[in-house]
C-alpha cells in the first residue's frame, strides 16, 4: 500500500519525512520537485512539499482591461480559481496516481487547511483514494507520530472559510482600486497605482488617524511646581499636587507662597506591596507585538523566523489565537530538558521545584497551543540550523516568556510621602523590588528602582531648591507596530496569520514606514486616506471590514453556508461602492489636487508658492505660446499671473514682496518681477523691499553711496540721486567690507585680482587714506565716457541688480532724468556741474 502525504513547505515535508522514516529516507525528484520515500509500519510512504498556495482566484481575462470594464462590474462577476504552480500542479498528480491513500499535513489553520484542499482538489482529477487530514501544532517525533497514527477528516468548512475571505477580497480590491486610480488619472497625470484593499486601507487607516492628531495637535504652555528636598538618608524630589498648572497667575501665586521657604515635613507615609504577575501564554498577536517592542524586528520578519525555528523543531506552531495551556500539557518533560541547559538551568530548576502553576489567558481557539519551545537549545545551535538574521534572539525571547510564565510574581514595596511646605502639599513616591520573581527570567520588562530615602512621618526635611517650570503640552506619540497590531486585533482586521502581511503590504505601496518601532505615514498614504476619509470614511474605518471577518468566521464554525456568506459580503461591498462612486467628484478632487501639489512641490526650479484663491500650489507653466504662473487646481481654479515673455527666471526664495505678491522673481541678471504685481523698479516701495548696502554719506547731499553694478562697469552712486558719483577700481573681486575708515567713516572695500595680493583699502578720494590708495592705483578709475553711461542708466534705481529695470527698455521719463544727469554729470568723479565736464576730481 502507497501513502501520499502533501505538506506545506519541503521543509516541513523533510521533516516528517526524518521523523517517520527513522532517517531511512530517500529523496526523489518528481517534475523537478523534491519530494521522500521512505517505509512505516509495512507501507511505501511519499511525501511532498508545496510552496504555500499553488491556486488563486482571478476573474476571466475579458475582465482584466481596465480601460474597457466599468469596476463596479467586478462586484457581480464570479472569479475562477486557477493552478498558478504549473510544475506542483503535475507532481501532484503524479504522486496521486500512485496512492491508495492520501494525507493532506499542512499546517493546522484557515489558509493551512485550504492549500491542502488544492492539493486535494488536483489529487481528485486523477485519482478516487481516499484523503484524511494529519493535524498537528509541532514537528516534534511525539506530535508527528501522533498526527499520522489518528488521522482525520479534512476540516470543509475551515477551508471554505479561507476561499470566502479570497473571493470578497478579491472582489473588494480589484472594483476599488481600478475605480479609484482610473477616476484620479482624469484629473492628474499619474502612472501610479492607488491601490485599496479591505484590511490594507483599514490598517493605514490607523496610522492616519494618529498623524492626523498629530498634525491638528495645539501645544498649550503648563507649569510644574517641584521642589527638591533632602533627609537624612539623601535628596529626593516632590511634585506640587496641583500637577500641570495651565494657569499661569495660579502658578505664580503659589510658588509666591512657597518663595524663601527652608523646610517642609512629612504629613502622612504610605508603604504598600504591589505584584505584577507573569505575563500569558504567546498567541501570535502578542509574540509579533513583544518581538517588535523587545527586539526591533518587524512583524513580518517575526513570523518568518518563528515559521523556520517551527519548521526545524525548535519551537511549536506560530499561528494561534490561543493564550492557554491544556490541562494535559507536559510541562515537566519540558522543563527537564531547560534543566539540562546551561543558559535556562537556574529557572528551569526553580519552576521544577515547587507544583507548577501556568499563569493562562483566557483564549482558546482550540487549534493549536500558545506557542512555546519544544526542545532546549543553546544560541549556536539555532544559529547553525536555521541561517537568517534574529533566528537565536527570537527563540530567546520564546523560551523566556515560556519560562516566566510558569514563575511566581514579581513584588515591589511601593513608597508614597505626603508632604507640606507653607501649607502647600507635595507628594513623592519611590518603588523597590523586593523579589523578582519572573522578571528574573525576561530581562526585556526593564523595572527600574525608584528609591526614596527613608523618612517616618512628621519628619522635617530641608528644602534644597524650588522650581517652577514652564513646559508646554506634547503631541500624540506616532503608532508603534506593537500599537498598530493591537488595534488590528482590536478590530478584526486580519487574522494572526495576515497581519504582518497588510502591514507589509502598506510598506510596498509606499503608504507608510516604519522608523526603529514607530509607524509614519508617508505623502501617498496621507493623500488617499485623507481624500476617503472624507469622503468614503467607511472604507477608511474598520467596521464593515469586521462585519466581513464575521461572516468568515461564520463559514468556519459552520453556522453560514460558503455560497450565503459570500452574497452577504458582496452586498456589503457594493454599498460601499455606491458610496464611491457617489463621491467620485470630491474624491478624485481631493486626491488628484494633492498629486499634483506634491509633483509641484518637487519641482523646485518652478515652484512659487500657496494659491490664496484655493490653497494648492501656483508653480511657473511653459506652454508653445509662452508663460504664467498657474494653479495645480486647474481647471477648478482659474488663477493665474503673467510673468516677462523673455530671461531666464530664478525664484528668489529669501524675497518676500511687501505687496503680497506670490513670490520675486530674477529675470536674467537685470531686475526683479513680483508675481501677481509685475516689475520691481516701477514700484514705489522698491527701495524698502532692496534697502542698497551703503558706503557712507554723500559728499553732496544727506543721502549715502552705494556700489552700482553692470555688466562692464561699476561705480558708487547717490541713494537720493543727486547726481553724485565717484569711482572705484575697474577690475577685479570687489566686496565691501564691514570695517570703516577710521579717518572719513566710509566702509572699507577688499580688492581681489588674479594674480596680485588682496588689497584692503578706502576708496574716498576726499580722504587723505583713500588719496593714497588713488595714487598707489593709478589708472584703476573708469573711463569718462563710460562713467557717462553708467550715470545715466543709475539715477533712477538706488540698486542695481536688485530691482533695477533693465537698461535696454527705460521708460521717457528715465532718459529724461538721465539726460539732465549727463548734462551736470561730465566729469569722471565729481560733484557734477555744466562747466566742469574735463574737470578732474576735486582734492
């Protein structure tokens, strides 16, 4: 007689493979597949791994191209089921034409028991043998043997339970995502897809939520009154009893009392014993919160390390609801084998020697028990059999919370004092550890000693020092996964086994991080759940994704038919779709707004700013015809401003326009232009938006010279134009410097050229300093003619560069000024008068 037995993984089948066949085991290939022979008890054995699930669900190919089927048909279109392991799907077959009797081993759970249907389902085309099903929590030899010894009937019911929640998800994730990703791609040029999944939008739900809190957090200022007082045995601190005082006066008014104070006395002591007891058995919700709490390791990571430690025999099976031992569970086998263990011998010893006592939950799913070690091993071991990351550090922590679960509690001596100072109370508290009980064993519960001196009451102490501190409110702390778990197991969202995965999947979709332990959403994820929030807020929330947990759940006690629980969740969905769609306009909105903001906001070369009329993003638009500054609210919202037709444009992000235009600009190296205004040199605030950085006060008037720069020339000018000019050097790096002269009060310049040293120098020829700097230049100044030009074009603008206008486009009124500037203005530096034009500069 052939026996074929399917489990879930080749390293599972390996293992069951060692254990029934004593290590007599040969290892076969069937369509290049790995898979054992061996005998047991007189009968020719095979036994093969899958690879998880080998069949899925789809809908027919007619339904998978998005441009020509309307989502909301999905709802009402029943998906086939199809092999989607090609070469597992033919060694099934194979195997399963030479059996007379089949045994499906894959793992005992909803998803465990369904790929074993698969294998059952492919089996059945070729083959009538009979299938039983081999149901174990280990792959200890004890619970092997056990489970192939006493066979049983493949679990209908809980394999319908896991096909119910593929085919509503199935449903629920294609219609949604499709809809909402087509309708955003009418409004916004995006490639991505918005992908929404019953347990992966609910699970970014939460994280949102908590951001949201985050964000609309106001901190609000608080005072603390706290002293410090001393006593025979040493310093400790008190806290006014008022606690957090938002009342600033009341603070004041009672530290106005305490103010100059020396010493207090101590009213009442309180000492009671307090015991914290060990902690319950792990199901798997709170392995994967403590494993992400104690050691760091995502909740993802967690289970697939506790899935190799199961599958090479480490520890039991790692999918359970369970948080309770069965009354017949071997505890003393166990723990004699801790016993032989060098690490855990001590905790080991000291459970063995008193009657042993679990501390229990209140959980039983009955599928499997809490998970816990099935045999001691030391580190190396678990690091030679199992080579991924944490392997040794996640038994650790298994063994651990096993131990301590079996210990007594932990007690603490727990110290109140009330104290008084001027009749103002004070308290303090303090906590020992007077026996450590299971805390001794999981050194992860870090408890830390808060000692207090010892004191009796009426006691007088000094008082050392007094604060009264002003603090402000903090924020909500972001999700940690620990958190995040919590809440999903709060709200059926997923099960034991599927929740690392929404968050995982979360992760992929770029909807949030995880940073160290805590959770933070991202842009992407903040914009879809905030665009369903409001409005969709079901699909955000997670009631209607527990109503659906339900109904699975319902498929698997056997209370709800397959075909029933899938019309009510069908229905379900569709009155969350009818809610999509009712809302397609503010949605796509909302969403598409925000991608394309978030697509202005990187481009940085053209981002402006805020629109005031809707508040997305004004950014510079190129068209064939020219530019403007548009809103991403188009075509929603039509603002928009003209920008020059010509030069380079450089947002100045320093430049704030005193007019309130959206941003400056800097066309070309010639002048400035507010957006929504128009160009800085014809505006009457100019000289407070571009304040020129002056030399010292003009020869000729109570106004200042400053530097004019242009393209082959520079001199220094009048802010109040009086026509006054004066040279400086021609060539060469010239900055102004901070340091004066200390003869005339004009700041100093540093020259810098090629090749020669820098020089520091004042350039005031009515200066005797600057006189020597001229004489030493020579021919440094700038040429008559050129002076001329430069004049001209200076006298309208107090700055060049700045908010200059340009020189080629000046305005009659301009040429006129500059006109009567040249006129008065023929000399080289000077004050400027008609019948000086070759007179040089006066000394």
């Amino acid at each position: 007689m052939t026996v074929v037995a399917f489990a879930e993984k080749n390293k599972a089948a390996a293992q069951i493979a060692k254990i029934l066949g004593d290590g007599e085991v040969d290892k076969i290939s069937v369509e290049g597949l790995p898979a054992y022979e061996f005998k047991w008890k007189g009968e020719e054995w095979l036994v093969m791994g899958l690879s998880g699930h080998i069949m899925n669900y789809d809908f027919p190919e007619q339904y998978n191209k998005w441009s020509e089927v309307n989502p909301g048909t999905l709802l009402g279109i029943d998906p086939e089921k199809f092999v989607t392991r090609k070469e597992y799907g033919a060694a099934i077959k194979n195997l399963a034409k030479r059996a007379d009797k089949i045994i499906l081993a894959c793992d005992y759970d909803r998803e465990g028991e369904n790929i074993g249907f698969e294998a059952k389902t492919l089996a059945e085309e070729v083959t009538n043998a009979p299938v039983a099903r081999a149901r174990f929590s280990a792959l200890s030899p004890k619970e092997v043997r056990k489970a192939f010894e006493s066979p049983v009937d493949p679990d209908h019911n809980l394999a319908m339970a896991a096909e119910t929640r593929q085919i509503l998800d199935l449903k629920m994730g294609a219609a949604f995502t499709r809809f909402v990703t087509l309708s955003v791609r009418e409004k916004a040029r995006t490639k991505d897809i918005l992908s929404i999944g019953p347990c992966q939008t609910p699970t970014c739900g939460f994280v949102y939520e908590r951001e949201k809190a985050i964000r609309a957090f106001k901190a609000k200022d608080f005072w603390k009154i706290t002293a410090i007082f001393g006593a025979k045995g040493g310093d400790f601190e008190g806290t006014h009893r008022a606690g957090n005082i938002h009342d600033k006066e009341k603070a004041a008014e009672i530290f106005k009392r305490l103010k100059g104070a020396k010493e207090g006395f101590v009213v009442k002591k309180t000492v009671k014993e307090a015991k914290t007891s060990p902690p319950n058995p792990l199901n798997t919700t709170e392995f994967l919160k403590r494993a992400s709490k104690f050691l760091g390791i995502s909740p993802e990571v967690a289970l697939e390390v506790a899935e190799q430690l199961y599958l090479a025999g480490f520890t039991s099976y790692p999918r359970t609801e369970t948080n309770k031992y069965a009354d017949d569970f071997d505890f003393k086998t166990l723990l004699s084998d801790f016993a032989r263990q060098k690490e855990y011998r001590p905790f080991a010893e000291s459970i063995l020697s008193a009657p042993i006592v679990p501390k229990n939950g209140d959980k039983d799913a009955h599928d499997h028990p809490p998970i816990h070690p099935i045999r001691a091993a030391a580190r190396g071991e678990i690091s030679a059999a199992i080579n991924i990351q944490h392997a040794a550090e996640v038994y650790d922590l298994i063994v651990r919370h096993f131990l301590s679960n079996l210990m007594p509690a932990a007690v603490f001596e727990k110290t109140h004092l009330h104290l008084q100072v001027r009749e103002e109370p004070f308290d303090s508290s303090g906590t020992v550890l007077k026996d450590a009980g299971w805390l001794e064993a999981y050194p992860f519960e870090n408890k830390k000693d808060k000692l207090l001196p010892f004191v009796e009451e009426e006691e007088k102490v000094d008082v050392k020092k007094l604060s009264n501190t002003k603090s402000k409110t903090s924020p909500p702390k972001k999700l940690t996964e620990a958190e995040l778990l919590t809440l999903m197991d709060k709200h059926g969202i997923g099960t034991k086994a599927t929740a690392p995965t929404h968050i995982e999947t979360n992760k992929k979709r770029g909807y949030f991080e995880t940073k160290g332990k805590t959770v933070s959403i991202l842009d992407t994820g903040f914009t879809l759940m905030d665009g369903l929030s409001l409005t969709v807020p079901i699909l955000v929330r997670p009631d209607i994704r527990a109503k659906i947990e339900a109904l699975i759940q319902e498929v698997e006690d056997g209370k709800k038919e397959f075909e029933a629980a899938l019309d009510e969740g069908t229905i379900l969905i569709k009155e969350m779709y009818a809610q999509l769609e009712a809302n397609k306009k503010e949605l796509t909105a909302n969403i598409a707004g925000t991608i394309k903001d978030e697509a202005a906001l990187e481009d940085k070369k053209n981002y402006i700013g805020t629109c005031k009329a809707c508040g997305h993003v004004l950014r510079i638009v190129q068209t064939d015809t020219g530019r403007f500054v548009g809103c991403t609210g188009y075509p929603d919202c039509r603002n928009s401003f003209p920008l020059p037709k010509i030069g380079a444009l450089t947002v100045l992000r320093s430049k704030e326009c005193k007019k309130g235009g959206a941003a400056v600009l800097k066309v070309g190296n010639k002048y400035n232009w507010a957006v929504g205004i128009g160009p800085c040199f014809k505006c009457e605030l100019e000289k407070e938006c571009y304040p020129p950085e002056t030399v010292g006060p003009c020869p000729q008037c109570d106004g200042s010279m400053f530097l004019i720069s242009f393209k082959d020339s520079r001199f220094l000018g009048c802010t109040k134009r009086c026509g006054y000019t004066h040279s400086v050097p021609k060539t060469g790096k010239l900055i102004l410097l901070d340091k004066s002269c200390e003869t005339c009060g004009w700041k100093l310049f540093r020259l810098k050229e090629d090749e020669n040293p820098e020089l520091e120098f004042c350039v005031n020829r009515r200066c005797p300093e600057g006189r020597k700097y001229w004489k030493q230049a020579g021919s440094r100044t700038v040429p008559r003619g050129q002076e001329k030009a430069s004049a001209a074009s200076a006298v309208s603008s107090p700055r060049a560069g700045a908010g200059r206008k340009p020189e080629a486009k000046s305005t009659p009124e301009a040429r006129s000024t500059a006109r009567k500037a040249e006129s008065s203005a023929p000399g080289r530096v000077s004050k400027l008068s008609p019948a000086s034009g070759r007179r040089k500069e006066s000394k």
